[in-house]
C-alpha cells in the first residue's frame, strides 16, 4: 500500500483531498505545517507528498520541498506542491525546489486522483 503525506493548513483542504484519496489503495497521513511534514516524512517514508506552499511557521513547503530532497534518507518523496498561485513564475521556483509536479486549488477529485496515480506509477 502507498503511503501518501498530505501537508496543508487549511484543514478543509486536508479533509477534501484525504476524503478523494481514501477511496484509492493509500495510507493517508496528514500535517498541518512545515515542522510537522518534516517529521512524518522522516518518520514515515511517504511515497508522496502533497505539500501547501504558503503556511504559517518559519518553514514554508518551498523549504521542505528543498530540505527532503537534499536528504539522503528523503530525496526519492515524490513532491507535487499545492498552492493557489498558478503563474509560471511560482511553478518554476516549486521545480527549483524539487517538486516533481505542481498543482492548482481548487481542483477537482479527478484531476486529484489522475495526478497522484500518475505520479505513483
């Protein structure tokens, strides 16, 4: 089974993806912040991580993104980053981070599940 890391303040955000990617054959674990996302991903060795960029705190999902994949023990963590900002520029600081993929809120369930599928392939 795969094990998927949803990282978002907005626990709304948290509930509506967890909900979509419960029906599929996922462990769902969740965090609210950068400390917390950090800490499960070492702890846990997600295959992925769906990561917020914009949240409270002194570590942003830019940040993760960035200290995961410079880590021996983390840097194969699929990362598609989430965020509300869809323009080119903020795409391509995600992918100068690491990011596999990039996805816009809000989205729907499909879109949801097609990406995570295609990226867990």
């Amino acid at each position: 089974m795969k094990k998927i890391l949803i990282v978002d303040d907005h626990p709304e955000v948290v509930e509506l993806v967890s909900t979509t990617l419960e029906i599929g054959p996922y462990e769902i674990l969740t965090a609210e912040n950068g400390q917390q996302a950090l800490a499960l991903a070492i702890a846990e060795l997600p295959d992925l991580m769906l990561l917020d960029i914009m949240m409270p705190g002194r570590i942003d999902g830019l940040e993760v993104c960035r200290m995961l994949k410079n880590d021996e023990r983390t840097s194969s963590i699929h990362i598609i980053m989430l965020t509300a900002k869809g323009q080119e520029q903020d795409i391509e600081v995600g992918h100068d981070a690491g990011a596999d993929d990039y996805f816009i809120k809000p989205f729907s369930p499909l879109e949801l599940m097609n990406k995570v599928e295609e990226v867990l392939v």
